[in-house]
C-alpha cells in the first residue's frame, strides 16, 4: 500500500503521529476506511451470532438479553459506524481529485470529523465491558430506551452524539468543498455523478442530523438528569422520539444509497465505455429523492395512531419516491445498452446491484401501502426490505467502490479473479439469507425476537438464512485475503488502471500529497475522457506552474476529540457520585480549551515553492 | 496569496470577509451550519410545542410568564444585534478602533440579556418551583429557552475572545472573516430568540 510503503523507513510511531494529525483528505480516507471497516467486521460478527442464535428454534446459543445486545448493536454499528464512514472513506479518497481540488475547503474540521466518529464508535462499544452494551434496538423507541436499566443505552447516547458531531461537519465540509473549490470549467452540470451525489447526500446530513441531535439530547437529559420528556407519568410523551428518529432516520437511508448510486454511476459508465446515459436525469432524480425523502419519515409510524388522513399522505408521499428511484434504474440499463461492458469486479456488483436493489425498492413500495403495512410492521418482511435496500445497494457499492478505487487510494490492483469469486459467494449468500425472510415475515415471524417455537413452519426457512449469512461471511474472508495478498505480493499499478473518464484518474498514483501540481481546465463531462478522445494523455493546466498553498498538520482535532470522550464518560456515571461530575468539567475543559487555540493562533499554512515543484518535475 | 497580503494587506479589499479562500469558504460553511442550526431549534420548538400542556400538577404558562422582563430581554438583544451590524459595518469601513468597540457593546447587552434570564429561571424555580424535573412542560421550557442561553453564553466567549485576541494589532484579511462569522451567528441567536419570544412567551399568556 502506498501510503504506507512509501513511510516504511520512517519509525512507527512518526507514522501514527502523521496520521493523527493529518489534514490530508487522502490519508483521512484511509483512515476512515480502516476504522469503518474494523466495525464493519464487528458488526458483522454481531450478525452471525444473531444468525447462529436463530438457526433453530428454541436455541439457547445466547440469553434474550444478549440477543437485545446484539440486534442493537448490530444495526448502530452498521449504520453509523460502518456504511456510513465507508461512503466517507471514498469522498475522502475520490471528490478532491474529481473536481480538480488540491484539497477540501475545511482540512481542520475534516480531521475533527474524522476523530469525532473514532471515539463515538470506541464510546458505543465500551458498554460490552461495562455491564452490557445498548439493548433498545437501533432504534432506541422510548420509553423502553429510557427505563432500559445499566450504562448500555448512555453508551449509545453519548457514543452517536459525539460520532453524530463528527458526520455534521463531514457533511458541510463537502458541501463547500464541492462549491467552492472546483477547478475551471468545473460546472455544476459536469460534476461526476459520485460527487453530485455525495453533494446532495451531504445536505441531507445537514438538515436531518440536527433532529437526531435534539431527539439524543432529549433522551440523554431523561436518563441522566431525570427530566420528564419521554416519561408519561410527569406528562411526558414517547411519540416524540419517533418522530425525531424518524425525521433524521429516513433521510438516513437516503444518506446511505444515494452516494452509492453515484458510485455505480460512475462505475458503469467507465466500464461501458460510454458516458452515462441520462446524466441531467439523473441529477435531477437525486435531487428530487432528497426532497421528497424529508416527507416521508412517519411511513415508519403507520402503526403508532397518527390516523387515517395522516397515513394516507405519508403512504402516497413515500410511493412517490419509487419514481425518480425507477429514473435511476432505466438511466443505468441505458447506459449498458450497446456499450463495449467490460466484466470487472465492480461492474459484476454494478449488475447484482440492479436487480437486487428493484426487488427492495418493491418491497418498500409494497410497505408504504399504509393498510398492508399493519401486516408487515415489525416482521421478518421489514428486516428483508430493507436488507435488500442496505446491503443489495450500499455494501454491493461499497464493495464495488472499493475494487474500483483500491488503485486510486493504494497503487495496487486487488486481484479480479479473487475478486469475482468475493461478489459470487457474497451475492448468492446475501439472497440466500434475505429472500426466505421476505416468506417469514409473512408467515409470522416477528423481528426482535429471541426464539421462536418449533413447527410453525419457520425452521427451514431460518436455517436457510442463516447458511446464507455464513457464506456471506466466507465472502468477506476471500476479500480479506485478496487485500493482505496483494498488499504483500501485488504490483504497484500505476497511473489510470481502468482507462477512466473522471479526473480523479489524471491524477498520478500514488498522489502527490497536493494533487494537482497544475490545476486542470475541464472542457467537458467525464473530463480525462474529452482529453482522450482529442489524442491528449493529460490535462490541460488551467494555470501556470506556481507556488502552491497547502495546510499545516494540526493534532487539536484528536485532543478535542479525547475532550468530548472524557466528558462523556462524566455524563454516564455522574449519577452514581457527584465527584465524577469533575470528568465533565475536565474533558469539556481540554475541549473547550483546543477550541479556543484553534481560534486564538493563526494558522496560515504553508506553501511549497514553485522551485522545489520544478526539481521534483525534473527527477 | 502569500502570507504578508494577508496578514498585512496594502489595501483592504471591499468586502475583506470574503477576500480570500478560507474566508469564502468560512462564510459558505457557517452559513451551512446556521441551516443546520435551525433544523435543530426546529426539533426543540416542536417538543415544546407537544409539551407545553404537560403540567403534572404545577402552574401553567400563563400564570408564570411576566411580559415586562422578557420584553427588557427582547429588546437588549435586538439592540446587540444592531450594535454588531454597525461593527461589520466599520468591518468593511477598515475602522478597526470602533469595530472593536461596537463588538464590545454587543458583548455588554448580551451579557445584560443573560443576567434578566439567569434571574427569570432563579424566579420560576424558587417561586413556583417550575424546574427541569418537575414537569414535561418544565423540561421542554428549560432545554428550548437554555439551548438558546448556551449558545449566547458560548457567543459572548467567542466574540470575547476575538476581541482581546486581536486588540493589539489590526484588521487583516485572516481575522476578518472570523468577525464576520461571529456576528452572523450572534444574529441568528437573536432570530431564535425572537422566535422564543413568539412562541414560548406571547404565545403562552395571550
Ligand atoms: C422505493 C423506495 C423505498 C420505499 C417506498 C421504502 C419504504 C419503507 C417503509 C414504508 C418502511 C417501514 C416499514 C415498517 O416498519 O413497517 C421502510 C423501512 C425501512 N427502510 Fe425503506 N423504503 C425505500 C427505500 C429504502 C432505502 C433506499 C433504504 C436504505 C438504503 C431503506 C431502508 C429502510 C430501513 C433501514 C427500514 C427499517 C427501519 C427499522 O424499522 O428498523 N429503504 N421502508
Ligand atoms: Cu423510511
């Protein structure tokens, strides 16, 4: 792995200094990579042992509080921990260099980010040592969240209000990023579609996170300061952490796939060798589902008593979405249409994802049918749908953007063959597990359940299930390898490994820690491949060669960071002595104090002299 | 731009906030947050709204609420805003001496505001004994109306803080926009507050 080979001869610890204080987008994306993909791994062991536990019925491989542990844990960390720091892994990686940036507009608060959801992750999981993690569901409905007795659920208050921080100023970092910092000729209608996305879910960061915030503020304020929201008895009403989760959670799910279909976008365009079909639709449609995915959050809520009126207009709005989705879909289909398709790695995810991902679209319009739903709610159905939506649309992404641009962010192919073998295992696993559920959900069975009694016809089904998760497992394992293998043994890949059309691919591998030693003039959509078809094998410099401005390393991010994390653990266990209220005064100090030097000591950043640009063109 | 441009500039530019990258980029992003900002007063107004009849057995807003204070309130802060339109004013005037004293005034009505809220809270908790805990309703007025007294307290630290930071030495295109941001945030605690003032209080004895 470049980055990493390329500091073998430095010691190991100047290395870890590096990255902890590093402003460099690239190197933040790999950190973001690496930590989300350890909790990836982790909640997929959560996974297992919740498959194992159901693998037959009346089993008592784990106790039904732990099972509650495990579905909690499992869903918060895949969510907020893993899917969601993968996608940022990629904008890391990928939007600076496909928008012509030498850098992202806030390089501070990107590492603040960055840390923020570190030590959310870290805070989340401590609850396993301490007497049991969080055990409300990843939805933490109340009252059950606010009775749910331990420091498990506090963990889960704090732990995704620190890493909730960390996402907001991930999510304005880019959106001006993506403003502000695009080279010449960069037009709004000649961004690449994964930027375009990633711009757009990056909004929907901003307005949905603060309700989340609000709704964990609500929820902490009730469990540790004994204030009455959510408590009936002192007037208070559970409903409104519904509609809070609700508000920030389905602009969530949108969160999580529309940087995905940007990703695919991207994918098979290159890989058809055609520009994608319907680019301006496109755009359109994803701007359209972010509007209307803010209308749509109590289709969660069809249940709960809102009435009829209520359930009508949320059913009808969330249908509505179904059709800028189907947009999307046909624009994909179009693209291939007579297009040279190269089967690689990602483009085989790119085709699993098509399919898969209708079949969850139709489910979900299928649930937004509020009178159906009363059958649906809170079975195995739901748990299929949005499997479907969740793995079929963001993990078979992620896993192809991670083929995609493993070369742009380490300098080493991974290994098709290896490859194609992780998607067939992973994609017959993944139906495997998750088509018998859609039949269990409607033959009965409820989600969150810890046993179910034999002979009610769900025994085949829940051993078929969890065979599949086992080979989704063996799936990952493959991918595991194929990465240490060609980590060890794999050739340094060079420049544009896929013949790519986005700038990100002008970019030499590995990059220059400034990206462009010249800032690109783009002269079109897909503007390497304009350059391509002109007989050019470069950009063409949109400036003369200059000094170039870049940002200092800073280490306030990570003490900031371990602030918050003291703090934390002061919020949690005031209750039990007054004296531990010194670790809040603490940590918001060490907090508070970072803040403050960050805002009294100019930092200029420095620059590296147009001389020293030219000695290294030179070499 | 190289460093002396910056920090010395030879001539102010007309808008210095936005005179080099990191202020544009400033000025963009805290903009963002300010919609971020108001998604989260959104989510606050709204549980109070859901609350706000929840007395479990204590007294009401109407009984609580006096409009003269608030109004004292109202107007201290609406006058801190103005004060800090005439520093950004002197901002783009290049008039350092009376940016600074503007801001300073901003600073000394909004620590006046947060006196008449520390002793409307004192009141409502020793005679009514309306508290965080006693009620929904009492939750919700104390996490809305102490949101917002947060966010002046963590307002007046940091114009506070810019103030002493940068006496020694005068205005250039790096603290410019932080100036500049620092006055749009301290508007838009007054945006909220008139909001508060609606909602929570008109609203509760009319
Ligand atoms: C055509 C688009 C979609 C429609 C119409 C739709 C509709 C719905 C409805 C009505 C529910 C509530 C079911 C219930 O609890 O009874 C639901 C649940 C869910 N959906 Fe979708 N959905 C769509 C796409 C997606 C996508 C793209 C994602 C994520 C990438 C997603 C993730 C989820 C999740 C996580 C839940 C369950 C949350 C929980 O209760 O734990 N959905 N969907
Ligand atoms: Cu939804």
């Amino acid at each position: 792995m470049s980055t990493l080979a390329a500091s073998n001869k430095r010691s190991f610890w100047s290395v870890v200094w590096d990255y902890i204080t590093t402003v460099d987008h690239k190197k933040i994306g790999v950190l973001y990579l690496i930590a989300g993909g350890f909790f990836f791994l982790l909640g997929g062991l959560e996974a297992l042992a919740i498959r194992w536990q159901l693998v037959k019925p009346m089993n008592d491989f784990v106790s039904a509080g732990f099972y509650n542990e495990l579905i909690t844990m499992h869903g918060t960390t895949m969510i907020f921990l893993a899917a969601m720091p993968l996608i940022f892994a990629f904008m890391n990686a990928v939007i600076p260099l496909q928008i012509g940036a030498r850098d992202v507009a806030f390089p501070f608060l990107n590492s603040l980010g960055l840390w923020l959801f570190v030590f959310g992750g870290i805070m989340l999981n401590v609850g396993w040592f301490t007497g049991g993690a969080a055990d409300a569901g990843w939805t933490a409905y109340t009252p059950l969240s606010t009775i749910s007795p331990g420091e498990g659920m506090d963990y889960y208050v704090i732990g995704l209000q620190i890493s909730g921080a960390g996402t907001l100023m991930a999510g304005i970092n880019f959106l001006v990023t993506i403003i502000n910092m695009r080279a010449p000729g960069m037009t709004y209608m000649r961004l690449p579609l994964f930027t375009w996305t990633s711009f757009v879910a990056s909004a929907l960061i901003l307005f949905a996170f603060p309700a989340l915030t609000v709704g964990l503020f609500l929820m902490m304020f009730d469990r540790m300061f004994d204030s009455a929201f959510f408590d009936p008895a002192m007037g208070g009403n559970s409903i409104i952490w519904q509609h809070l989760f609700w508000i920030f959670g389905h602009p969530e799910v949108y969160i999580l796939i529309l940087p995905i279909f940007g990703v695919f976008s991207e994918v098979v365009s290159t890989f058809s060798r055609k520009r994608l079909f319907g680019y301006s639709a496109m755009v359109f449609a994803t701007v359209l589902i972010a509007f209307l995915g803010f209308m749509v959050w109590a289709h969660h809520m069809f249940t709960v008593g809102m009435g009829a009126a209520a359930n009508a207009i949320f059913a009808v709005a969330t249908m509505t979405i179904a059709v800028p989705t189907g947009i999307k879909i046909f624009n994909w289909l179009f693209t291939m249409w007579r297009g040279s398709i190269q089967i690689t790695t990602p483009m085989l995810y790119a085709l699993g994802f098509i399919p898969t991902f209708t079949i969850g679209g139709m489910t979900g319009v299928m649930l937004a049918a509020a009178t159906a739903d009363y059958q649906y709610h809170d079975s195995y159905f739901v748990i299929a749908h949005f499997h479907y939506v969740i793995i079929g649309g963001t993990v078979f992404g992620l896993l192809a953007a991670t083929h995609y641009w493993w070369p742009r962010m380490f300098n080493r192919m991974l290994d098709e063959r290896l490859g194609k073998i992780t998607f067939w295992i992973f994609f017959v696993g993944f139906h495997l597990t998750f088509m018998i559920q859609h039949f269990l959900g409607l033959w009965g069975m409820p989600r969150r359940y810890w046993v179910y009694l034999p002979d009610q016809g769900l025994d085949l089904g829940n051993a078929i299930s969890t065979a599949g998760a086992f080979l989704m497992a063996i799936a990952v394992l493959i991918l595991l390898y194929n990465i240490i293998k060609t980590a060890i043994k794999g050739e340094p890949c060079g420049d544009d490994p896929w013949d790519g059309r986005t700038l990100e691919w002008a970019v030499p591998i590995p990059a220059p820690h400034y990206n462009f030693k010249q800032v690109p003039l783009v002269r079109g959509l897909d503007p390497l491949w304009v350059e391509k078809m002109d007989g050019r094998k470069e950009m063409t410099p949109s400036e003369p060669l200059d000094d170039i401005h870049m940002p200092n390393n800073t280490v306030l991010p990570f003490v900031m960071t371990i602030g918050f994390f003291i703090a934390g653990f002061g919020f949690i266990y005031q209750k039990y002595d007054n004296a531990l209220n010194a670790l809040i005064f603490v940590g918001m100090g060490i907090a508070l104090g970072a803040m403050l030097v960050r805002s009294l000591k100019d930092d200029l950043g420095y620059h590296i002299p147009k001389k020293e640009l030219e000695k290294e063109a030179r070499k | 731009m190289t460093e002396q441009d910056i920090m010395n500039p030879k001539k102010m530019p007309l808008q210095p906030e936005k005179a080099t990258l990191e202020g544009k980029n400033k000025f963009l992003g805290f903009w963002f947050f300010l919609g971020g900002e108001a998604v989260l007063f959104a989510s606050l107004f709204g549980t109070y709204l859901a609350l706000n009849g929840s007395l479990n057995g204590g007294k009401s807003a109407e009984e609580m609420f006096g409009l003269p204070l608030v109004f004292i309130m109202t107007m201290l802060l609406l006058t801190s805003s103005l004060t800090s339109v005439y520093a950004m004013h002197h901002l783009r005037n290049n008039d350092f001496k009376r940016l600074q004293l503007w801001m300073s005034i901003t600073v000394i009505l909004g620590l006046g505001f947060l006196a008449c809220e520390i002793y409307e809270f004192y009141h409502y908790i020793t005679d009514y004994g309306f508290t965080f805990r006693s009620s929904a309703f009492g939750s919700a007025f104390y996490t809305l109306v102490g949101f917002h007294g947060g966010h002046v307290v963590f307002g007046l630290a940091w114009i506070t803080a810019l103030i002493v930071r940068n006496a020694k030495r005068g205005l250039n295109l790096y603290n410019a926009p932080k100036y500049y941001i620092a006055s749009l945030y301290w508007h838009f605690i007054d945006v909220v507050w008139v909001f508060i003032f609606t909602v929570v209080y008109l609203m509760g004895v009319l």
